[in-house]
C-alpha cells in the first residue's frame, strides 16, 4: 500500500486527542505529516506491539481490526485495547485514514458511506 494524497479524520473516533502524541500536524492531504504521526505515535509508548486481527474487505474502504498492548512512556500504566482503522482506497493507493473505538462504528460508517447519507 502506498500514500497517495492522504486524508485523517480522528472526530469520526469522537474522541479529540484520541492517541498520545497527537497533535495538530495531521492536516488534509499531507501523507508525509501521517507518515510523522505515526513515528510519533509508537514513540510515545515503551513497549508497543501491534497484531492485525482482521481484515474486511469493503470494496473501496477496508476495515481493520487491530490489537495494540503498550506502557505509555512515563508511567507504568498498561495499555491494552483494539483500534478499528478503516482506510479508503483508490488505485491501489490509500488515500483516507478514520479511526473508531469499536469494530461496529467502524462497519456502520462504511456502510453508511456506501448508501449515502439518511434523507
């Protein structure tokens, strides 16, 4: 998978800062400031792993299912929780990234994304 223009949309987690090290620097657009995000991301936890759980093939989006376990740096707190990234694809190249708390939230705004919005 490669990073065509990118686009990151964390309200459709409803969370404000949903990870440590979030920052504004994630902008429409800007798969190099993903790219930084993301390197971010992982260095603010001590210990971090990532397993995929999952796959769910959603014609243009796929859903992902992803088990994380990691101690946030600075404190021994554990942290162990599923993360449901639905990416959006075009020409083989991912060009939207969303992130919800459960597997459902994720489904639905896919679904829904597929039959529009409700009139």
């Amino acid at each position: 998978m490669s990073l065509g223009p990118t686009s990151w949309t964390r309200s459709a987690s409803g969370i404000t800062r949903p990870f440590p090290g979030s920052t504004s620097l994630l902008g429409e657009g800007v798969a190099k400031n993903l790219l930084r995000f993301f390197d971010r991301y992982r260095r603010a936890w001590i210990d971090y792993q990532s397993a995929v759980k999952e796959l769910i093939d959603a014609g243009d989006d796929v859903v992902i299912v992803v088990h994380e376990t990691a101690r946030a740096r600075g404190t021994e707190m554990l942290v162990e929780r599923d993360l449901h990234p639905v990416w959006t694809m075009r020409e083989r190249r991912a060009i939207r990234l969303r992130v919800y708390r459960t597997k459902q939230e994720a489904l639905e705004a896919v679904n829904v994304m597929k039959k529009g919005p409700p009139r």
